[in-house]
C-alpha cells in the first residue's frame, strides 16, 4: 500500500506544480483600472493579415477606422496574402492601404507578417505596428492603450483577446470563459509577476526599433507564441494592457471548431517540445523570470490534460484511502490539485462575464476535454504554417 501511495505521489506531484502555478496567478488576477490616456504623439500602422477574407474585411477596416487616435497618425493596412478572392478590392474601398503578397510556396500568417512588417520599416511613417485579424473588432482606445506602454518604455504590448460573438452557440460561450481563463487571469497574474504576458496573436502592438532588432522570422502555425518566445529570449517581455480590447469571431460547428482547434493545440504542443525544457534550464541558469515563466507556459498543459491527471489521481488516492482505512498522503495533493483548478476555472468564468449561460456551457465541459483529448491523440490535418482559412458562419452588418 506504501508504494502504491508514494507512485501516485510521483504521478501527483507535476499535476500540483501545474496546478499551483494557475492558482498563482489566479491570486494575482485582480482587475486593473484603466490607467489615464496619453496625448497622441506615436504613429502606428495598424496591419490585418488576410487569406480570402472579402466577406468581412471591410468590417474590420471599418471597425479600426473608428478607434479615438487621430487619423493622421494611423493607417490601416491589409495584407492580401496569396487571394484567391476580391479581399483587396474591398479592402480598398473601405479605406485600406493594401499590400498584396503572392507567394505559392512561403504561406501563412507569419510570411504576411513579415512582409508587412519589413515594409513598415522601409516606409518609415510609423514608430509602431499593431496587428489585428481578419475577423475583429477592436475597443475604441486600443491605440491609446498601446501608446501608453510604449511612451513608458515598452516596446512589446497585448491586449485582451476575446470573443466577439460569445452568444453564438455553447461552444463559443465555452470559448469565452476559456479565453477569460487563458488570455485574461493568466495575463493579468503575469502582468503583476513583472513578465511577459505572451502574445496571442490577436491585438498585438511591436515598435520599429523591435522588429529591427528582433525581426519577425516565426513561421509556425502558432507563430505568435513562437515570437513571443524569442522576444523573451532577447531580453524583451511582453505588457499587458488589460482595458482594451481585441474581439474575434469564434466558430460554433464542431467541423469549423475541430480544424481550428487542432492547428492551436498541435501547433502549442510542438513549441513545448521545442522550447519548454531548454527555455527552463536557460532561465534557471541566468537567473531570469520571464524566461522561467515563459517555460512554465509552456510546460503547463491544456487545462483538460491537468484536469484529467488531477481527477485521475484523485480518483485512485481515493480508492486508495478507502481500501486502507485512512486518508493516503496522495489524497491530499489529489484534493489541493482539484481546488486549485476549480478557483481557476471559477475566476475565469467569473471574469468572463458570461454569467448563467458561461456555468450551464461549463456544465459541457467533461465532453469538451473528452473530444479535445481524442483531437490531441490524431494527426493535424494541415500543413506547418500554411494559411488554412476558418469557416466563418455568420458576419454583422
């Protein structure tokens, strides 16, 4: 019984180290208040990557045609990158700079970004770029926010990224707390710890002094993260600015949300492979936080993976004590590694907003982890770092 016990102590210690770093930083997850707006001096290139995207470019273009910062010191520019589609046509009409971009054989998001980045440099107008997706609506002082760190002294900023259509079906309610989880409480408690936030790909904001330094040559499906990664490595950490905000359109159909949902996770996986050990040892040795929290990122699974280690084990410690006659020491971590999870999982629900219908879509969420496991165990579907275009439903007027 006494080994029995100490095996699901070893098998229970990572899942309360993974644990306890989400509870971390879920203690430290406290709102923010909006700090005071900055006199417009900077300007900024506001840059959409787009791959067939003539349905609903002209939306987003509209949307940042509206943010409060004044027009003279921002532009908007779209990357038609390998169309197929009327994507520039309609940009342009909406009042776009565009840039159009063929190349059969460097796709994806990253080599549009690239491109977009470098002609930024090369033009010279802008002190900065901001990037937002094809599908996104932005708060109106998103510049603002980015202004503000970057007159501090900041030279990489995200901002919230959220679901703009949260209502559309349970998966995109799930979708919303999810991302209040991953993107709001871990962001914020990271905020507080003094390192970087990550990059979500969405919403983001590079100085051109940056990208000179530390040019954006990330090509991987998931090359947000992998930027943020050698940002941290050159001694760059990533702010957070909190008050504003980045809203995307989140698929609802399980055909739309499987492909999506694959290249995310198989594409994070690949990165802590890569970097998550290596970026811990670097971070350890050179006594430096923000890459030992960049490798915790990393490190740290999906949330339904430690879910299902942390239930596992509790579940056995428990079948355990039972069979002995007394509470087994596995119990206890089994038990703390659950609650930690359940106030992270809370504070994200709770930050989230989504009240009554965010707890009865969490209520779905042991078929979630069950579906998104079976997705972790089969092979991607898509190519490394090619533009695979999702499905959108619907779009607003």
């Amino acid at each position: 019984m006494m080994l029995l016990d100490l095996l699901l102590i070893l098998l229970a210690l990572p899942v309360l180290v993974a644990a306890g770093y989400l509870l971390l930083l879920t203690l430290l997850s406290g709102q923010k208040a909006a700090p005071p707006q900055v006199a417009p001096r900077l300007k900024f290139d506001v840059i959409i990557p787009a791959h067939n995207e003539e349905t609903g470019i002209a939306r987003t273009v509209t949307n940042l045609s509206r943010v409060d910062w004044p027009v003279e010191l921002r532009r908007i520019v779209v990357v038609a990158d390998n169309c197929s589609d009327s994507t520039a046509d309609r940009a342009r009409e909406a009042g776009a700079t565009v840039l159009v971009r063929n190349n059969k054989e460097l796709r994806g998001k990253g080599y549009a970004l690239q491109y977009a980045f470098e002609w930024s440099l090369a033009d010279g107008f802008a002190d900065a770029v901001v990037v937002v997706d094809a599908d996104t609506e932005v708060t109106s002082n998103l510049l603002h926010a980015f202004a503000l760190r970057l007159e501090a002294g900041a030279h990489a900023v995200q901002a919230h990224y959220g679901v703009l259509n949260p209502n559309a079906s349970w998966r995109t309610k799930l979708m919303a707390v999810s991302m209040a989880l991953f993107h709001k409480v871990r962001s914020l408690g990271r905020e507080r710890l003094g390192v970087s936030c990550g990059l979500r790909g969405n919403g983001m904001c590079f100085t051109h002094a940056l990208i000179r330094q530390v040019p954006h040559d990330s090509f991987s499906i998931v090359e947000d993260l992998e930027y943020g990664i050698r940002l941290g490595q050159a001694g760059y950490r990533v702010h957070y600015a909190w008050e504003a905000e980045a809203l995307g359109e989140m698929v609802s159909s399980e055909k739309a949300s499987r492909s999506q949902r694959r290249r995310w996770e198989g594409g994070r996986m690949a990165m802590m492979r890569k970097f998550g050990v290596p970026l811990l040892a670097e971070g350890l040795r050179k006594g430096d936080k923000v890459l030992v929290d960049l490798a915790m990122d990393l490190l740290v699974p999906p949330l339904s993976w430690v879910v299902l280690g942390a239930g596992g084990v509790t579940m056995a410690a428990v079948a355990l004590s039972l069979r002995q006659g007394h509470l087994a020491l596995s119990a206890y971590l089994g038990a703390a590694s659950v609650l930690a999870l359940v106030l992270y999982v809370m504070r994200g629900w709770w930050v989230s907003g989504m009240g009554l219908g965010g707890l009865m879509a969490l209520a779905r969420a042991p078929f979630y982890v069950a579906w998104k496991i079976w997705l972790m165990m089969s092979r991607p579907e898509e190519k490394k770092g090619e533009w695979v275009r999702t499905a959108r439903e619907t779009h607003k007027p």
